[in-house]
C-alpha cells in the first residue's frame, strides 16, 4: 500500500569507508578465506609453506581456477553447466584417440578438439534459448549423453576404457610445452597451467568489468527482462557463456591429456560440482547476476589448498569431503553476510 | 520473430503542427474479448497526456499498442501524422518513442551507470581492446540525472539501494538520454508513497519542459491533474471522453473516475484501489 | 556498523577455530601414530586410487596401518580416483621427504612423471594392486598385487567348471581398466562360453540391481553372473532371486555379506585378491628395504590372489571380514 515509507531525500551518507567498501565486492570472502586456509596450514607444515609445496599445491588450484573461471562468468549470465566436467573428459579423449589411435598431428588434433568443444557448448547454449528451461536440466541431459558417448566410443575404437600413447604423435613436444610442462622459477619447477590460470583471471576480469559483453553477462543473469527491453542481444550473450565453458573445458582436457599422456573415459564426472562450488565460494550468487572471476579462481586456490594441505598434515583424507563442505557453507554464510553489510553501506 | 518496422509509407500531406504521437478511434481486440475500442487522443511535444482508468479499463492494452508490443486491430496510430504499425518495441524504439514499464527495465544488482547505459554502453579503443569508457559512463550519468534534479551519491551504487521513485526517475533519465521523443509511463507513481510520487511528478514536469510528448498512465487523478495537459479516461476498454485540460476540472476528473455518485462515499484510499 | 562488525570478526573466527579443532585432533592422530621405541621410525605415504569409503580400500588401508604400527613407522593413506589428482597426491608426498611410497596404479601413464619423480630423489617405490607390467620400469623396487587377467581367468575357469556358458560380467565403474581386464580374463577362461559387458553404477544400487535383473529376465540363457566388487555381488544374488533365474552368481573381492552368500550357497564362489595384504606388506617391504635392503619378488610380480573363498573356508573367513582384515 501507499503508506509514506518513502527514504529520506536529503540524508546522505559521508564517506563509505575504505573497509565498507572493499566489503561490497564479491570477491572479499573468498580473499579471506583463503587466506585463514593458507595460514592455517602454513603454521604447521613446513613443507606446505615451501617452493615444492606452493607448486604443488598451485598445481591442482591451476586446473580447477581454469574451469571455475568461465563456469563463473556463465553463472554471473545466470545458468549453469553441468557438462563442463565431463566436455573435460570428452576433449582429452578426443585429442587421445585422434593421436594415440590414429596417429593424427596434435596440433591438428587440438584444432578438431576445440571445434567439437565449442559446438557442444553452442548446442548446450543453444538449446537453453530456445527452449527457456532451466539449463540445470538441458546440461544434465548433455552430463548423461556425453558420459555414454565417452566410455561408448573410446571402447569401440581402443577395446579399453581408455586412450593412451599421446605423447606418439607428431608434433606432441611443443604442445606439451605450452600446455603441461613446468617452468623451473628458483630451483622450483611449477606447473606452466599457473601461468595459464593466472592469466585467464585477469582476461576474464577484464572482460567482465570493462568491456560491453561484461556488463551485458551481468545483466542477463540479474534481470533478462530489463537486458533484453534496453536491446542486449540475451540469446547471443547466454550463447557465447557456454561456448566459452566449453573452449575452457577444451584448454583442461588439453593440459590433461598432454601432461597425462593417457585419458580415461570418466576423466571429468563429477568435477561440474566442483567447479560451481568453486565459483560460490568466490562470490558468485546462484541466482545469477552477482560475482567475480578473480573470487572464481580465489576459490579454487582455497580448493588447491586444501587438498593438498591435508597430505601435509598427514590427515585422515576420509575426512576431506567433510572438510570441503563445511568451507562451502562458511563461504556462503560469508557471502551473504557481506552482502548485507554492502546493501547496509549503500543506504 | 523479429521484423523491422512495417511503417505503411503513406506520404499523405500532414496537417500543419500535427501532434507527435496521436490515435484515432483505436480498438484491440482478444478472440471475442473487447480490451480496447475507439479510443482517440494526442499528445504533442511538451505536452503531457494522462490516460486515467481502473484496473482493466483497458490502461495497459493503450500503451502496449502504443509501445509495439500489441498491434492495434482497428483504428489508426500515427506519429509525425504518418500512419504506422509497430511490428515490436525495438521499433517503437527506433522511432524514439520509450516506455518505462512499471517493473522497470533495470537490473537491480548492478551499478547506476551501468543500467543508464545498458544495450548502449560508451566505448573506447578498437579491435580487440575496444572497451567501456568508463569515466566517460559515470560522467554522463552524473550529469544527465543532476539534469532530471537528480543527485544521486554515487553512479556506482547499485540501483537495487535506490528507493522506488529514485529509480523511476533514472529510468526516465535514460530514456531522455537516449534521445526519446514520446516518454511513455506506466503507473509510475501507483506504487510510491505521497512523497516519493511528488518527486516523479517533477521528473515528469522535467521531461515535459525538455520538450518531450509524455504519456502518463495513472488511476489517480490527483498525480495527473497537476502535470497534465490532456485527460483521456478509459472504462471497460472504451473512452469516456478526451479533454483538455482547459475543459476539464480535478473534481470533475475525480467525479468521472470513480463513476459518479459513489464517488462521495469512498475515501481516497479506496480510489487507488478500486475493486475489479 | 558496531554489530556488524562484531559479526565480520565471528567469521573470521569461526574458520579459525573449527581448523584449530581439527589440528588438535590431527596433532593427536599424529602421536598416536608414532609409537616410539619400536624397530622402523619411518614415514610412509600410501596413495591409490580408491575411493574413501570403499570396502575394498578400506581393507588395504587398515593393513598398511596394521602394519606402520607393528613396524612402528608412521603411515599416511591418501587416495584420488582421479589419475592427475593422485599424481599431485604423490608430488605432495614427495616433497614431504618421505621415507618409502606405496602407490596402487590404476592408469600407470598418468603417473609415470610421478612414479619416476620419487625414484629420482632416493625415495623406494612400492606398487600395489594394478600396475604390475609398468613397475620396474618406472623404478618400483616391488610390486605387490593381483594380476587381474590372471585373476579372472580363474574366476572364468571355475565358472566354467561349475557349468555356466552364458556368464554375465558386470562393471560397477565405468572406465576402470583393471575391471575390463578382469572380464577379459573371465572371457579366456570361460572355455567354450561367452561372456557379456554389463555397465552399473555403484552409486546407484537401486539401479544397479533393477539393471541385472532386467538383463536376467530379457535373456533367459545367463547362467552365470561375474560381479567385481562385493555390494554388486549382494545386488546381484537379489536381482538373480528377483528374477526367478538359476544363474550362478560369483563375485570378486570380499566382505561379511559376501561370504555369508557363500556359505548359504548364494553365491558360488568369490575371488579374494586378500587386499589387507596390498597394504601390509608394502610397508613390511619398505621397512626391510630401508633397515636392511631387502627386496623381494625378483622383479616379478609379488601375488596377493587370486585365492578362491567357497563353501569350505567361507565360515572362517567371514569371521574375519567382520574384522575388517579380509
């Protein structure tokens, strides 16, 4: 009803506060987050706190920051993939079978690799637009059809549920230079995906927050009403979002298979969730139209870390499942408390 | 889906001074359902042109016709005196004719500036690196909001902390921006208390005299009257008539929207929330 | 603004209290570990590719720990079924200047770098379950396991000797390569029959037996059903009674309900790998290799199986499943 609630015109708040401030991003929690984990384990271990343990642990957080990224911005324009994890899968034992079994050029392999990579994720995106369901269901089915076409093909071609001798095929050298070798930095070798990841962040933050398709990522997840009736091209924008989840699967499946040298047929099942929860906790709402890639891949540093670090401590790793969950639902709590206190800051 | 713009090309000599936007005898019909019949009015630039009705007097069939989202079924639509068809809203658009929707095309978790400039942001460098300019963004927005009245704290708050009739008015801000001729406004004050209204009032006024054609859209007589220069009233989608405001008074307006002797009896209260 | 910051600081806290917690109960676990005064003192790392919660694996871990406690060396058990994960898994162990390393190879490709990473820097590498033909060469001192093709050879032989001709093999993980081995042995075996794929999933036993026995009632002429993994076999010996089939049902790996089935006749026979010793005797051997260097096996294959569980020898063993060491 009418009742005059209305704000009060003339206050203003004075000055927001370098703190306040800095709480209104989406990242901060993660930022936190990561780095209570880092010190926690850091005290203890000292191997945990040294080069070989700071590769080490960067090396799982590599690949993992890589798809959070995009399934970040993807969940920013409001879907989710749920087939990111295992296109993972699909790319690596694409480019397996192509060298290994037919004996294909690798970089002739990558290109096919990738064409198939960006044609799955039009088709997940493309059918998302079309249909308008929720893309939780359409990537679900795409989740269930690629995991039978994986095991289905890899053994009808192999005989064995997987695809080996990568490194055979011509040209295999310098790809696994750019993709999956190590870059030795003071005696330390560390996993060139590092680089990969950290550069991949800053790509996608500049994307997200200066270019015109970032503001049109925010504003097809936070209202796609309102982005369309201002002329956003929606369907285009929510397109690209999951081709680009695709070419990001492309580039792991592609660091997997070069570094492993042989893919298994369920390379990547389950991983989809990992992603996701990676993305929250760096920020990111469900709802859609609210987070960060820096925040993405903060959660997957958290993720590396903690992994690693429970080797370290020498802990029960039964109990790491335990772990990862509460850390999910802390970084929520978080997430949401700071938000609240933004909203407070603003009014 | 999406065609252009059919404007049937009917060069036919405009009368002199003809009114921006204008309809005559217009009617839209839903399988046997009447929504709207016979409906005629105008609005020229720096005018204002109330359309006043209750809920289902046919209000929002008007502006959808007016906006492209509907086409009319009889009657004629003309801007600049040329007889039209809008096949969408993108067409209404491309002929500067903006709606602000009573929901609002903006996206509460985002930046003022980046709303203001949603679907048309400013950029800077080429190829590749072609990027938002940002400055230039927030500047703009500034200063056309400080333009409409509006201070606003901080064009990077985002718009879901602004209070109803602060962000109606930067809806109307951009739409002024953008270069809209005819401002069409859905119920802009039907859920804003007495104040918050007063405020959009003023943007309205504001438009007005920036010499845009406004179409306002209200079931309360006492935010038209003050802004208006034209009353058209509707009931069960017809006209009960289209008056200046020289022949019209806000009693008079009043007496008619409540449908005559009633009228004594109900409160204001029970005017802005009339049984179906 | 006060209170929330109070909240801000709560936060803050909460992860650094519960992680405080967990170090207390790990600090404790740790001395627990290392009983002083007993002949090792070492630190072992144990990494495989089961998945935590896994009967199977939870034998082989409870044997390497029975075994670091008699030896007194202290082990750590960490598992990925992910190939490029448990090779970070055993980077990590590597750069804790561990003693010895156990690691079950289920995809020896993937964790070559690895694999040869440790034997660079000094450190004796055991092998366990799979990953027999690739040990040596990546510089594994033994390796302690079941041939699975050998394994389901027999497993196809007896089924064989019992009268099957139609056995059903059924895969609880798809893309596992020892599974596919061990049905690739059962088809060897399985002189004059044929053996069919059957794909499951574990998660899913509900599915996994609705699937069995929907196979079961389409084609009549199973008689025989070859399970992987013990809870299969349960779901199989169900979905055989469901559909109102003779099939028999025999099964690899072990547990109580397992062997119970065998001593009431349910289930024909298991194939018991013994995988308690995967675990113990790794670290037994490592112990041996550090004091007194030894090694064993000659650089062949140390076999832990195929040892067969049948109605005879059911009822002992399920005294001992019960303890968590069959």
């Amino acid at each position: 009803m009418a009742t005059a609630t209305a704000a009060p015109v003339d206050e203003r708040i004075k000055n927001l506060g370098v703190t306040r401030q800095l709480l209104a991003r989406p990242e901060i929690g993660a930022l936190l987050g990561a780095v209570v984990v880092f010190a926690f384990f850091a005290v203890q271990s000292s191997v945990f706190r040294s080069g070989a343990g700071v590769a080490n642990w960067l090396d799982p957080a590599s690949t993992l920051g890589i798809m959070a990224i995009p399934v970040a911005l993807l969940m920013i324009g409001g879907e989710f993939d749920l087939s990111a994890g295992v296109m993972v899968g699909t790319v690596g034992l694409t480019i397996g079978l192509l060298t290994g079994q037919y004996g294909m050029n690798t970089w002739g392999a990558l290109v096919i690799a990738l064409a198939l990579a960006l044609a799955l994720g039009f088709f997940n995106g493309y059918l998302v637009v079309r249909t308008k369901l929720p893309s939780f269901i359409i990537t679900l089915g795409t989740f269930l059809m690629l995991q039978g076409l994986n095991l289905g093909v890899t053994k009808a071609v192999t005989d064995t549920v997987q695809a080996d001798a990568i490194d055979t095929a011509p040209a295999y050298r310098p790809a696994y230079d750019i993709f999956a070798s190590t870059v030795s930095v003071g005696g330390v070798e560390f996993r060139v995906t590092i680089l990969w990841w950290i550069a991949l962040t800053a790509l996608a933050t500049w994307v997200l927050l200066r270019t015109r398709f970032g503001n049109w990522i925010f504003s097809v997840g936070g209202n796609v009403q309102a982005a369309r009736s201002v002329g956003v091209p929606a369907a285009r924008t929510k397109v690209v979002l999951f081709m680009t989840t695709a070419a990001g699967a492309w580039l792991v499946g592609t660091m997997s298979a070069l570094r492993l040298t042989s893919i298994q047929a369920n390379t990547g099942i389950g991983e989809e969730l990992i992603y996701i929860v990676a993305a929250v906790i760096g920020g990111c709402l469900l709802t859609g139209g609210f987070g960060s890639a820096v925040g993405a891949s903060l959660g997957a540093l958290i993720f590396g870390m903690v992994q690693q670090g429970i080797v370290y401590l020498g802990w029960d790793s039964d109990w790491f499942k335990f772990f990862l969950g509460a850390m999910l639902l802390l970084a929520v709590f978080t997430n949401q408390f700071v938000r609240r206190l933004a909203e407070e800051s603003r009014r | 889906m999406s065609e252009t713009a059919q404007a049937d090309p009917v060069p036919a000599a405009a009368p002199e001074a003809a009114p921006l936007l204008e309809v005559r005898d217009i009617g839209k019909y839903f399988g046997s359902v009447i929504a709207l019949q016979g409906v005629s009015t105008q609005v020229a630039p720096g005018q204002v042109c109330c359309v006043l009705g209750d809920n289902g007097a046919g209000k929002s069939t008007l502006i959808k016709i007016l906006s492209g989202v509907h086409q009319q079924d009889t009657g004629e639509y003309l801007i600049d005196g040329e007889p039209i068809r809008l096949a969408n809203p993108r067409a209404a658009l491309d002929r500067g004719i903006a709606t602000v929707y009573q929901d609002l095309a903006m996206v509460p978790l985002m930046p003022i500036w980046r709303n203001f400039f949603l679907g048309s942001e400013p950029t800077k460098g080429r190829g590749p690196l072609r990027r938002l300019d940002v400055a230039k963004a927030r500047d703009i927005t500034r200063r056309e909001l400080a333009g409409m009245g509006i201070d606003i704290r901080d064009p990077d708050q985002p718009v879901g902390t602004l209070s109803g009739g602060e962000r109606q008015s930067v809806a109307i801000a951009r739409a002024v921006h953008f270069g809209a001729r005819v401002l069409i406004l859905d119920e802009p004050t039907s859920a804003l208390g007495v104040k918050q209204a007063g405020v959009v009032l003023r943007y309205i006024a504001q438009a007005r005299d920036r010499g845009l054609a406004v179409v306002f859209i209200t079931h309360n007589p006492h935010h038209a009257y003050p802004v208006g220069d034209r009353f058209v009233l509707l009931k069960r989608g017809r006209s009960l008539g289209d008056f200046a405001k020289s022949e019209v008074g806000l009693p008079e307006l009043t007496r008619l929207m409540a449908g005559g002797a009633e009228l004594e009896e109900l409160s204001h209260e029970l005017e802005r929330e009339p049984q179906a | 603004m006060r209170k929330s910051r109070r909240l801000l600081s709560a936060l803050v806290l909460i992860p650094l209290a519960l992680t405080a917690l967990t170090a207390c109960q790990g600090g404790k676990k740790n001395e627990a570990k290392t009983t002083p005064g007993t002949s090792g003192g070492y630190t072992f790392a144990v990494v495989t590719h089961g998945g935590s919660g896994d009967a199977f694996w939870t034998v082989v871990k409870n044997g390497a720990m029975a075994a670091g406690k008699q030896m007194g060396d202290k082990v750590t058990y960490s598992s990925s079924g992910d190939p490029q994960q448990q090779s970070q898994l055993i980077d990590a162990a590597v750069n804790q200047k561990v003693d010895g390393l156990v690691v079950s190879m289920a995809n020896p490709d993937a964790l070559k770098s690895s694999v040869t990473k440790a034997v660079a820097a000094g450190i004796p590498v055991i092998t366990i379950n799979s990953g027999a033909e690739d040990s040596a060469a990546f510089g594994a001192i033994a390796h302690v396991g079941q041939d699975e093709t050998v394994a389901g050879k027999g497993a196809g032989d007896k089924l064989g000797s019992m009268g099957a001709h139609h056995v059903l093999c059924v895969i609880h993980e798809a893309g596992n390569v020892g599974l596919e081995q061990r049905c690739a042995g059962a088809k060897a075996g399985l002189t004059g029959g044929t053996v069919e794929n059957l794909q499951v999933d574990l998660n899913n036993p509900q599915a996994a037996q609705s699937t069995i026995q929907a196979k079961l009632q389409s084609d009549k002429s199973v008689d025989g059903v070859l399970t992987l993994n013990a809870q299969v076999a349960s779901f199989a010996v169900a979905a055989v009674k469901g559909a109102g089939s003779k099939a028999k049902v025999a099964t690899f790996d072990l547990n109580t309900d397992v062997a119970k089935a065998v001593e009431s006749g349910d289930i024909a026979f298991a194939v018991d790998q013994q995988q308690y010793t995967q675990g113990y005797l790794p670290i037994v051997l490592l112990t041996l290799y550090k004091q007194n260097l030894n090694t064993l096996g000659g650089g062949q294959p140390i076999l832990t199986g195929p040892g067969f569980v049948t109605k005879d020898n059911a009822a002992q063993v399920e005294a001992l499943t019960e303890k968590g060491t069959r």
